[in-house]
C-alpha cells in the first residue's frame, strides 16, 4: 500500500521541497498552463496534495508501518501539538466538524435546560447537531458587514437561551469577545465554530481560545484539511474535556465500561491525524497567500457591481473569497463564461430548510435572507497561480 501511494503522489510532477515554495503559484501543474482555455475551479485540493507528496507519502509509511490506527501516537501527538497551536489546555480528536459540535453542546449543555443560539447563515451544521443533541436551536440576524454575529444582536435573544453557538464565517474572527463577556454575564455558555477560521488571530490570540470550548472540522477543503473526514474540539476546560473524551467513545469511563450515557464512536483516525500534523505548520502561509487572492479581487471589484468582503487583517483566514451582488445570476454567468466556477455559500438559510422551516414560520431575519441572495464565492486556494488570479480579476471589472 505504501509504495502505491508513494507512487500516486510522486506521479504528480517535480518535488516542491522548500516550506516557502508550497504555495507559490503551481505552474509545474498541467491544469494551471496560461492559456486562454483554461478553467479556474473554487478549489482544488489535488496541488495542495501534490505540493505535500513528500512529507504525505512519510505520514502513510509511519502510520502503516506502526500497526496503530485508531487512537494511537498520530493522535496524541495533533492532539497536543493543536492545543499549543491554539493556545488551550486540551484538544479532543473527533470524525467531523458537526460530530464536534454535537458533542461539546452536549457536553456544555449537561444540566441546563434552554436552546442554541446562532447564525441562520452559516450551513445548517450547528443546526444539524444542535438537534441530534436534543436543543431547540434559536437563530439572530446578522452584520451586514462582516455576516457574522454579535453582542448588539444577540443580547436581546438571550432570554432562554443555554449555549451560544458563534461561527467565525468565512475565516473571519467574529467579535466574540464582547459576545463571551455578555453571555457570561448572562449564564450563557459560548462555543465558537472555528471550522472556518483556524488560523485566524487577534491580538494574539488564535480562534478557538475565546469561547468555552471551540470545534473543528478538517474537512478537506478546509484551511487545515485531511485527506478524508476529521475534525477537534479544543477546550481549557478539563472537565469538558474529559466528559468529550468518553462522549467519543461510546460513554466508555474505562474499557467496556459505559459510565455515561449518550456516547457514539466519532474517532480521529490514525491517517487522519498523521496528515493534519503535516499540514498543520502551513496554515498560517496558506491564510496570508488565500488574503492576497481576496486582496486582488477586492481591489478589481472596486467601481464594479460587485462587493469583497473585507478582508481585515489577520482576524482573517480567508476561507471563502465572498463577494456581495443584487444580479447574482448574471455574475455566475459572466464567470462561468469564462471557465470560472462560483459558488453560493450558504443559499438557504438555517430556518428556511425544508426539513423544518414550518417551525420557524414567524422567524424573519432581514440581513441573513437578504445575504442569502446577494452572496457569491470565487475561487480561492493557496496554489492559485498568478495568471488564474488575474483572469478572475478581469471578469470582475466587467461587471
Ligand atoms: C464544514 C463546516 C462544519 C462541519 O464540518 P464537517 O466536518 O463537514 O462535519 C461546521 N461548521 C462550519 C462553519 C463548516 O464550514
């Protein structure tokens, strides 16, 4: 098995051997000549893989190799060196970003009664695991500005309320801040979704160390991706912690000993693990390269019927390059005219889903339904190369 996938990945073309090289723009690879037919998708995970081959096809054969794998060395060791990385006490290997979320409102909710408060705006996936953790989820609008929340919309919603779910949208560092301040004030506990921000810092310190515990998803399209589903939470919390670590593993307290109830099998595999702590010492690179992409295209767009998202600064992992439009039909067209993909993220509000948006029939939320339509996402991933960047600027200033 090893020395098929060493010879999948050293098929891809010539070795890109320094840390600096990984995300300069990737002309060695065949989709990404400088012609006029070339098409320019959102993202494309095969460069990052193959910018990577080196250290991945090293992770395969350690992991191969040791026998282990589930819950063996590659876990514990991400699991350490991501709490470092976030600057929190302890860090909890999951399968997926929305299991995190499940099982820490699981966690944190143990003994309130009361729902989940959060974005309509921001996937369904805090809506998804809220419900399989048995809330009621309760949504506020968003800023127009950045998409996410914040105290002045929240603090009226709290009544009621027991977990207070904020998700860094797009790589943006929500103000969570104020918003930690005002739920503690109020008995409300915080979970920050960083699934989208990881990487992302203000004042030094890294999204997830705001909140009372934060989740993950290294999806992998993500700014820290597997190779495959994967996912943390990340908690100062030892209690939390611990509670996670047996919530994980189907309630076990010891071996085959079921001391609480609710338990699943969400594991954090030994592959998984392996690849993330290659990939982990990139992150903070492959967020300044995904700035400049934003950066461009915010400077194109300028005069244009077309509106970037700020980008701030480095409260900004630039996970999505997102732009507001009132005809965003056309837009698509005019890109996808021109081999460029776009995307919608999200088109349907949490509590407009089919699945339930009879319960919410009297819920309006003015800014999140109207963001709905305007918000378009181009491309943007750290291997975009010079060429690709400049034509989706051009069609950007026609528009
Ligand atoms: C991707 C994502 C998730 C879910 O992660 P999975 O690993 O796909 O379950 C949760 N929240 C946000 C904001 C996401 O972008």
């Amino acid at each position: 098995m090893v020395a098929f996938l060493a010879t999948i990945l050293k098929s891809r073309g010539p070795v890109i051997a320094s840390a600096h090289d990984r995300f300069q723009p990737s002309d060695a690879h065949p989709d990404a000549q400088m012609d006029d037919a070339m098409s320019i998708p959102v993202n494309d995970l095969s460069r990052s893989f193959n910018s990577h081959r080196d250290e991945l096809t090293a992770a395969f054969e350690r992991v191969t190799l040791s026998g282990r794998f589930v819950l063996g060395p590659e876990h514990d060791a991400f699991q350490s060196e991501f709490a470092d990385f976030v600057g929190v006490n302890r860090c909890i290997g999951v399968a997926n970003g929305t299991d995190a979320l499940e099982l820490t409102i699981r966690v944190l909710g143990e003994g309130r009664v009361g729902t989940v408060l959060t974005a309509a705006n921001a996937g369904g996936y805090t809506t998804t695991a809220a419900r399989r953790a048995g809330r009621a989820v309760s949504y506020a609008d968003i800023d127009p500005t950045h998409l996410c929340i914040d105290a002045k919309l929240v603090e009226p919603l709290l009544d009621g309320v027991a977990i207070c779910v904020v998700t860094h949208l797009y790589g943006y560092l929500a103000p969570v801040e104020q918003i930690v301040e005002l739920c503690h004030d109020r008995g409300v506990l915080v979970i920050e979704d960083c699934a989208q921000s990881v990487g992302a810092q203000r004042n030094g310190r890294q999204a997830g160390s705001f909140g009372d515990a934060a989740t993950f998803s290294f999806y992998p399209t993500k700014n820290l991706g597997a190779l495959g589903d994967a996912g943390a939470i990340v908690t100062s919390n030892d209690e939390v912690a611990n509670n996670l670590l047996r919530l994980r593993q189907y309630g076990w307290t010891s071996k085959y000993s079921i001391g609480i109830d609710g338990g699943r099998n969400s594991r954090l595999d030994e592959f998984q693990a392996a690849v993330l702590r290659t990939r982990l010492p990139d992150v903070a690179l492959g967020n300044m390269r995904r700035r400049e992409i934003i950066e461009h295209y915010a400077a194109a767009a300028e005069g244009t019927g077309l509106t970037m998202l700020p980008v701030t600064g480095e409260d900004h992992a630039s996970h999505l390059a997102v732009g507001l439009t009132t005809s965003r039909d056309e837009v698509a067209a005019a890109f996808s005219a021109a081999g460029i993909t776009t995307d919608v993220h999200y088109p349907i509000p949490d509590h407009k889903q089919p699945a339930f948006a009879k319960e919410y029939s009297d819920v309006h939320l003015l800014v999140t339904e109207e963001m709905a339509r305007k918000v378009i996402t181009l491309p943007c991933f750290p291997e975009l190369n010079a060429a690709e960047i400049e034509k989706v600027c051009d069609v950007i200033r026609t528009l």
